[in-house]
C-alpha cells in the first residue's frame, strides 16, 4: 500500500522549507496564528516533515522526493 505522505502531496512545496525535510502545507489558506501589538492578524500555513500525512492528502503527478533528499 502506498504512503500517503507530505512529500507525494499536490499541495506540499518543499521549497518554502526553513529547515530541513520540512514544506509548508497549501491546502488551505492561511491561518490566523498571532495577534501582534497592533492588533492585525498575522497568517501561517502549517509547516509539515516530509514524512507526515493527513486525511486531506491529494497525489502529486509528479513526486517532491528530489527537493528533500528522500
Ligand atoms: S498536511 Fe495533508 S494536505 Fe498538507 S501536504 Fe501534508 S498530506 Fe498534504
């Protein structure tokens, strides 16, 4: 049976990494994750391990695997 991680998801970018074997997920638009002093909303899309997975998983045509190493 075939994983169904990050790195094989249409919606993982790999490219907007910090870390190593991490991406940012796409699926859904940005969160608001903080409130700063000024009051305005700050947006973050979850940062995933490339390994990770979850039910919202769609099949990338073609795989991340070169851009993380795996
Ligand atoms: S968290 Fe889910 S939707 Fe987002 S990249 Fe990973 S498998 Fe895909």
């Amino acid at each position: 049976m075939e994983d169904k991680i990050c790195e094989d998801c249409v919606y993982w970018d790999p490219n907007a990494a910090v870390h190593n074997d991490c991406g940012v997920c796409n699926r859904y638009p940005p969160q608001i994750a903080t409130i700063d002093h000024e009051g305005m909303g700050r947006g973050f899309r979850p940062m995933t391990k490339s390994l990770e997975s979850c039910g919202e998983f769609k099949k990338a045509k073609a795989s991340n695997a070169t851009a993380t190493g795996y």
